[in-house]
C-alpha cells in the first residue's frame, strides 16, 4: 500500500517539476499550441494506465499523466487571460478559479458514479475521453476570434 503513496507523491512532483521547466517555453511558443499537447498527454497517460499490465507500466503511464497535469496547469490560466482586456483580468482569475473548483467538485461525482456503477477499470476510459473532447476545444480556442481584445482608447 505504501507503493501508492509513492506514485501519488511521484505524480504531485512531476507536475510540479512540469510545470516549472516548460512554463517560460510555454509562454514562448504560445499557450493556443501548448493546450493540445497537454490535453494529448492527459490522455495517452490515462489510456496507458488503463492499459498497463504491470505496476512498472501503471506508474509509467501514470507519470505521462501527470506531464500532461503540469502542462495544462501553465497552459490554461493564460490561455483563458489571453483573450480578455488586462483590466478584466483580475475579474476573469477569479471566475476561472471558480470553475477549477466547480470541476474538483464534479470530477469526483462523475468518477464516483462511473466507479460505482461499472468498476474502478473502467474509470481511465472515463478520463480519456474527456481529455479527447478537450482536444478539439482547445483547439477552437486556438483559431478563434483575436488574441487578446485592445484596450479601449481613452480619448
């Protein structure tokens, strides 16, 4: 049982360790292209964890996931701000933490049902497919609309 304090606490670090080492190249080659990539890597984690046959091959998988935890969690926020005029900002941070928590909420309802009503392996297909339905919505974000709107003229 402690193995799984381990991978849990291996998968916290990751996404940190993510998070830190690709933020400044995130924000270098745009958060529109980097979204994808991390939904993408969410995903391949998720199905190889389902997949895996192996504690060695679940861990494996389940630090890809954790990659693509980190990814998105430079990825989103600026994302989000990239299309909102800066003195909006602070309003939208606040909305957007919102529903970050709305979905810490909802994430485990909806795993709970799906762990109740047909087992815990069942669960990764669950998670992939979300992270497939954001792919594509990421990449709406991505082509739609005008990055970020100017600034009213004050004159």
């Amino acid at each position: 049982m402690e193995d799984t304090g381990y991978v849990i606490g291996g998968v916290r670090g990751v996404a940190l360790l993510t998070g830190v080492l690709i933020g400044s190249w995130v924000d270098r080659w745009g958060v529109n292209r980097a979204a994808p990539a991390g939904f993408l890597l969410l995903a391949a984690g998720a199905l190889g964890s389902w997949v895996s046959s192996n504690y060695a091959e679940m861990t494996t998988s389940t630090l890809v996931l954790a990659i693509g935890a980190g990814w998105l969690g430079v990825t989103l926020l600026p994302m989000a701000l990239s299309r909102i005029q800066p003195a909006h900002q602070g309003t939208a941070v606040g909305v957007f933490g919102s529903f970050e928590d709305l979905g810490l909420i909802l994430g485990p309802l909806l795993l709970g049902a799906v762990y109740s009503a047909l087992g815990p392996r069942n669960l990764f297909p669950v998670a992939v497919a979300l992270a497939l339905v954001a792919i594509p919505i990421s990449l709406l974000a991505r082509f739609s609309g005008s990055p970020r709107a100017a600034e009213p003229d004050p004159a």
